[in-house]
C-alpha cells in the first residue's frame, strides 16, 4: 500500500520537526541543519574525497542497549574494532558521533574520552570526534556520512528516511524491516561497510518502507 499524500506529508513534517525536536521533552540539536556540508567538513579536518563512516552512539548507562548486542560484544567494542580496521585506510574517516545527551544530561563518563583513553591519546589520524558540546546538528552529520552505523538509536531511521545506508550491529524495533543493512557478526559488518564505500547502494524501496514505519 502506498501512503497517501496526508500520510507523506505527516512524515515529512515529522522529519522536520526532529531537525530541532521541536516536540520532544529534551532537545538535542542546538542548532540548525548546515547548509554547507563541505565547509562542515572541512570544519571537522575531513580531508576532501574522503569516505565518512560515522558511528552514533547512545548514552553508556542508555537501559535500551541492555541485551541487545548482537555484532559485537557492545557498542564501544564496535567503535575500538572500526577504528582499528580502517586505522591506515587514507580513503576513508571514521567519525564517532557522540550523544548530545552527555552534555544535556551531564554525563560524567563520556564516550569520546572512553575512546582517547583506550587509545592513550593518540588516535589514528583518520578519526573524528564530535564531541557533545559541539554546535552541530545530528542531521547535518547524516548528511556528511556515506555510510551510518548505529546501536539502537532513532537516528537510524532517519538515515534511511534520507535515502543513506545505515548499519545495524543490535536488535532494535526497526531492524529487519527491510530497510537496514543488519550485521549479525562482526565479519559481515565490515564486509558490508567495505561494499558500501565503494557503491552507496540503497536497499530496495528503502525511503519507501522507512516512511511506512
């Protein structure tokens, strides 16, 4: 069944509306949508023709991670393992996009410092923090990805909405619903990654059943 024009337009209004949770009880995004997303890029230090990978995390304690791990033995494992993997691949920039909600909320325990520390301090040279306190809107880094991973969260579905390949490493309510790429393990992960950045390939439908869920 294809949605109506009153049901499309109700997506595309929900859509818009997350841009700045406008009718969320906390918002996220403290700014607007960029624009300019090479000048975003080159904001971030991306070097020009570089694939993105970006990984959007959860809050650490987030109770909708408990259980659901399914890929990796977690979600910060996910995130050491990507890095690691494409350390000394000069086309391609793994970016961590952390939860605004650790500045909102006051997070003690952050994921980009549990990321530098793991490291000790000395990332790759291919890897992009977006730290929580940074004015960057999370639609705007959706925008800069070729290819989005993510936990649970919704900004998954959103990836799809845009007609961007997301992957999924847990069990969340919008897995298997044809329209995410599902990794079950760790090595068809990152084969599927490896496909992706050298063909953006959309699933059948996608934005289609994306908008019907």
């Amino acid at each position: 069944k294809e949605l109506s024009k009153k049901e499309k337009q109700q997506v595309n209004t929900y859509l818009k509306e997350r841009e700045l949770q406008t009718n969320d009880v906390f918002a996220y995004n403290f700014s607007k949508r960029s624009s300019d997303i090479e000048q975003l890029k080159e904001n971030l230090r991306i070097p020009k023709g570089r694939k993105v990978i970006t990984i959007f995390t959860n809050l650490i304690w987030d109770a909708a991670n408990v259980a659901r791990d399914i890929a990796f033995n977690s979600a910060f494992n996910c995130v050491i393992e990507t890095i690691k993997y494409y350390k000394n691949n000069e086309g391609v920039q793994v970016v961590l996009r952390t939860h605004p909600a650790e500045k909102v909320l006051g997070i003690k325990e952050q994921y980009g410092d549990l990321v530098k520390n793991y490291f000790k301090n000395d990332l790759p040279t291919n890897v992009t923090i977006i730290e929580p306190d940074m004015d960057i809107n999370s639609f705007s880094v959706i925008d800069l990805s070729d290819v989005g991973v993510v936990n649970t969260s919704t900004v998954g579905l959103e990836f799809a909405l845009l007609g961007k390949p997301i992957v999924l490493i847990s069990e969340t309510h919008y897995r298997n619903k044809g329209f995410t790429y599902d990794a079950s393990n760790t090595n068809e992960y990152f084969k599927t990654i490896d496909k992706l950045l050298i063909k953006q390939k959309l699933l059948p439908n996608q934005v289609a059943l994306a908008e019907k869920y």
